[in-house]
C-alpha cells in the first residue's frame, strides 16, 4: 500500500512543479523576482520529494541565479560550431552553460 501512496505524491509534486515553471515563465515578463521564487519552490518541492525535473525544465532554469532561461528575453543562445556545443548565456547573472550537440 505504501508504494501506491509514495507514487501518488510523486504524481502530484510533478504537476505541481509542472505547474510553477508554467507560471514562472508567464511572470517574467512582469516581475522576474517572482519567477525566480517560483523556480526557488520548484528546486524545494524537487528536493524534499525526491523527483527529478525534466529535461526541458531543467536546462530551462539557470543553475546559479535561478532565473527562468527564456531565448530572447532571459538568455542569449550560441552555436559555437568549432567546439560543438551550444552556449546559453544568462542575461540575470552572466552565467553560461554548454550543451553538446
């Protein structure tokens, strides 16, 4: 009985966090300090629940200032082709992050 309750809490802190990244790239645009709260809860409920964040959440949050990447408005993005990576760099706090292609 207790895996089936331990996969439901899962379920839910999924689609809580689904939720939050929704609303922290919505608020950007307005107020990034409360998108950077959000991505604070989403990092908590991730922690405390043991669920790991999707691939597209994940590399949609800044590793060191926890802004919410959003191409054109919160992150630069390269293709660096003579090292084959691309670059993502965080307009917030400078921060950069390469990702092989």
């Amino acid at each position: 009985m207790k895996a089936g309750k331990n996969s439901m809490v899962v379920e839910i802190a999924e689609r809580r966090i689904r939720i939050l990244y929704d609303l922290a790239k919505k608020a950007y645009s307005d107020d990034p300090n409360i998108s950077k709260s959000y991505t604070r809860i989403i990092k908590q409920i991730s922690r405390h629940y043991k669920v790991t964040l999707p691939h597209d959440i994940k590399t949609g949050i800044c590793k060191k200032c926890g802004s919410v990447l959003i191409p054109g408005a919160s992150v630069s993005i390269r293709l660096v082709s003579s090292k084959g990576y691309v670059s993502y760099k965080c307009a917030e706090c400078g921060f950069e992050k390469h990702i092989p292609y």
